[in-house]
C-alpha cells in the first residue's frame, strides 16, 4: 500500500526544523503530534470503511 502525506511542515531556517523537532520528542510536544497527527490520521483511514491494518503477504 502506498504512504499517503497526511502533514507537511516547513521551516525557514534549520534552527527552526530542529526546535520543533526536539519539542515534538517532549511529552507537549507528543501530546500535540498525536492529537493533531496521528489521531487524524487514523480516523482518516479507519473512518473511511477500513476496518484493520492491511495484512502482510507472506
């Protein structure tokens, strides 16, 4: 199955790709990146009809 971009984020300098980087690697910043990332995401999916993780092919 193909990755689907969910959130893109840009930064103007390097400096400030790290910061925010390092704040999602803290607890708020974990807090931040699951209610607006990952929860969205999944609802995404799984709202969406799909009821389970795909299977792996063995």
């Amino acid at each position: 199955m193909p990755w689907k971009l969910v959130w893109y984020g840009a930064f103007e300098t390097e400096k400030q790709a790290r910061d925010f980087e390092q704040y999602l690697k803290n607890g708020s910043g974990k807090s931040f990146a699951y209610k607006r990332l990952v929860s969205v995401a999944l609802e995404n999916d799984f709202g969406s009809g799909r009821k389970g993780s795909p299977k792996h092919k063995a």
